[in-house]
C-alpha cells in the first residue's frame, strides 16, 4: 500500500509505503510520479540506503532535489509509514 505524502507545485505527487521488514531492517519505498503527455515521469527510492531503484522521465537535477528532500524528511517518511500514512483533516 502506498500512501500519500504532498504534492509539489509542477504536479509530483509523492507517495510511500508502509514499513517493509527486510533482513532484520526496515525499509521505506519512496514514490515520485508526475504526469506528462505521454503517461509520467517516474522515481522511486529506498530509505534508509537512498538507492534509487527506477529514475524514468526525471532529469538529474530534479532527482538531486528528490534526494535532499528525501533526506530532510526521512524520519517522517518513517513516522507516516508506522502509522498508515498522514491524517489529512
């Protein structure tokens, strides 16, 4: 299940997994997806390695923001990811 976490202004919406237990570790799946006329562009990244497992569509600069963001909002991607994602009023 992937749950949503906030949209960006050119329309990237990013999404994440619950908590993934994998060798004694907990894994999050971090999805980047916006669209575009031919379908989406696509990115997706697992935390806590940040090894990113498919870049589609996504120049490297935009990827470099990802991946900043990323860093700045792991340990939340961990919080929402425990608990079904974030409460939206």
């Amino acid at each position: 299940m992937m749950y949503p976490y906030m949209t960006l202004a050119d329309e990237t919406e990013i999404t994440h997994s619950h908590i993934i237990e994998e060798n004694s570790q907990q894994k999050v799946i971090v999805h980047f997806e916006r669209p575009t006329d031919l379908g989406f562009d696509s990115a997706r990244c697992e935390l806590p390695e940040y090894k990113w497992i498919l870049i589609e569509g996504y120049s490297e600069e935009e990827v470099e923001v990802f991946r900043q963001l990323l860093q700045s909002n792991a340990h939340l991607f961990y919080k929402y990811a425990a608990c079904g994602g974030v409460e939206i009023a």
